[in-house]
C-alpha cells in the first residue's frame, strides 16, 4: 500500500469522524453515532462474531506504556463521557467490539453505555485478576454481560513460569462452563504453542506483538525480533488468534503497524489496538480504514 494512496483514501473516508473531535470536550454522544455505519469485516472467537479491529481500552484506565506523567494524564482525561463517546465514534466506525478488564467502574459504565443504546455491542472481558481473586472476576465478567472472556498476559505468565497447568485450565473451564468463549493472552510467544500441544479447550489467543518483560527508565522495551516471534507464533495457530499492541503502544504509525500485523496474520485473526483520542479520535476512523483495506487486499 502507498502512503499516498493511504492518505487519499484515509481523507476521503475520514471526514465523517472529524466533527466528532471537537465534540469530545462537551458531555453527551458525539454528533452523529446513531447514523448506520458500514460494518468492519468479522472473525469469530469460538462462536461469537467479532469486528476484525477490536477496541482496546489500555488508555481510558492510564496504561500507557509509557511513563507515570502519560498514565495519570490519561486517567484524568478520560471521564465517563469520553469514553462513552469514544465508544460510539468506534461505533460509527464499523466496530462492534471493545476489550476492558470488568472492573466495577467499567461495569458501572457498559451497564449504562448499553442502557442508553450504545451502538457497540460486545464487550470481551480481560480478567486480569491475582490468582486468588481469578475465579470471582471472571464470574463478575459473566454477570457484567462479556460475551467472551480471557486471562491476562501477564497473570497467564504468572502460572506458566511456575508449571501451573491445572490453575490455567480451570480458569479456562469456569469461562467455558459460564457458557462463553474463553481464552488466554500472552506477551512471550512460546505460551499459546504449549498450550495448543496439551490441547486446551481454548476457543480463541491474545497474542502481543512485543515481549514486555523487563521495563527500564527509558520506558518499556520494544523491539523488532519481538514482533517477529508473535507473528511466527501466530502462524502456528489454527484457532482465531487477536494481535496487539501492534503499534507499540503509539511507537509507530498506524499505517506501519497494521500493514505489518496484517502481513502476518491470517483472515481468521484479528488485531486490537486503543486509541489517544486527546490527540485525535480520528485514529479509530484510520484505523478501520486500514482494517477494511488491508483485509480486502488479502482477499
């Protein structure tokens, strides 16, 4: 894909969506949410249909992966509000799917997001949970209305490091015997194929595109071999795998990132990625238009 041709399609589709930044500083939906939007391609993690592009909610709970002074500037930006009208801009967009952690301010906040006819309309749960509180988040998420549930990267390695194979699998039955898809995230990219090798029930992975392990002063480490071990494990799965933190948490451009990720998945899989909508929200209508492009182009 040209960068040219990128940015003519990118004005042309984007426009719409631009109205909305001005109306993030204001309460209420952002202008125009209940138009009918042109759905993103799908995949389906087990048996729930999902837009191809999930929204990641990293940023509206101050995970920047960046420094301190960036994770309290993003939880103090976003409010309620804002995070609701970044939902429907993701809506209008074609999305239909956000992942958040069922924390009670988020539950709070889907309750009446939904309530007040919200246009997304699955949440995926990311139990992120100490052990000993696993099983009651995940029966929060169940309750809360996910409609899929997984474990978190860094709780998965948590157990994993230390051989803990029967706690990752009744985890895994809790979500499925809730009656909903369930699955597990990773960072380092030798857990999934384990898991496949000892045929876990999994309906669906996580996979990051970079290998955070050891955070230092600069801020965390992301490099290219970490991206290319994903995408090789990736490959390995016949199970719909989402990659993330295919930008590196805003490291790269988002023509870069999706094309890359985009080259190394297959149509079965997806990607997710949240968005810096004090910058600009017209990142989520870039980023579904990069999804609809680079999926018709491997077609």
């Amino acid at each position: 894909m040209s960068p040219a041709m990128n940015r003519r399609h990118f004005l042309k589709t984007g426009l719409a969506g631009a109205a909305a930044v001005a109306a993030l500083g204001a309460s209420g939906r952002a202008g125009g949410a209940e138009e009918a939007a042109k759905p993103l391609p799908t995949i389906k993690l087990g048996t729930l249909e999902v837009s191809r592009f999930l929204l990641g909610s990293n940023p509206f709970w101050g995970y920047s992966h960046k420094n301190p002074q960036l994770d309290e500037e993003m939880k103090t930006w976003h409010t309620d509000e804002r995070i609701i009208q970044i939902c429907d801009e993701a809506a209008r967009c074609g999305l239909t799917t956000i992942v958040s952690a069922p924390d009670q301010r988020w539950l709070d906040l889907w309750a009446k997001y939904r309530a007040g006819g919200g246009k997304l309309t699955v949440w995926v749960a990311q139990c992120h949970g100490e052990a000993q509180q696993m099983s009651e988040e995940i029966d929060r998420a169940v309750k809360g209305g996910a409609k899929a549930v997984f474990i978190q990267g860094h709780r998965v390695e948590q157990q994993f490091e230390k051989g803990k194979f029967d706690v990752l699998r009744a985890w895994l039955d809790r979500i499925k015997n809730a009656g909903l898809p369930g699955g597990y995230a990773a960072h380092w990219p030798n857990i999934h194929p384990e898991l496949e090798k000892r045929k876990f029930p999994t309906d669906f992975y996580f996979q990051c595109c970079y290998n955070i392990t050891k955070p230092n002063p600069m801020g965390e480490p992301y490099h290219e071999a970490d991206r290319k071990a994903a995408m090789e494990t990736i490959a390995q799965i016949e199970k719909p795998v989402v990659a993330y933190k295919i930008l590196g948490a805003g490291r790269l451009r988002a023509a870069d990132g999706f094309e890359q990720a985009f080259n190394g998945i297959r149509r079965k899989d997806g990607v997710c990625a949240g968005i810096w909508a004090k910058e600009a929200i017209d990142q989520i209508r870039e980023n579904a238009t990069l999804t609809e492009m680079l999926t018709a182009k491997k077609a």
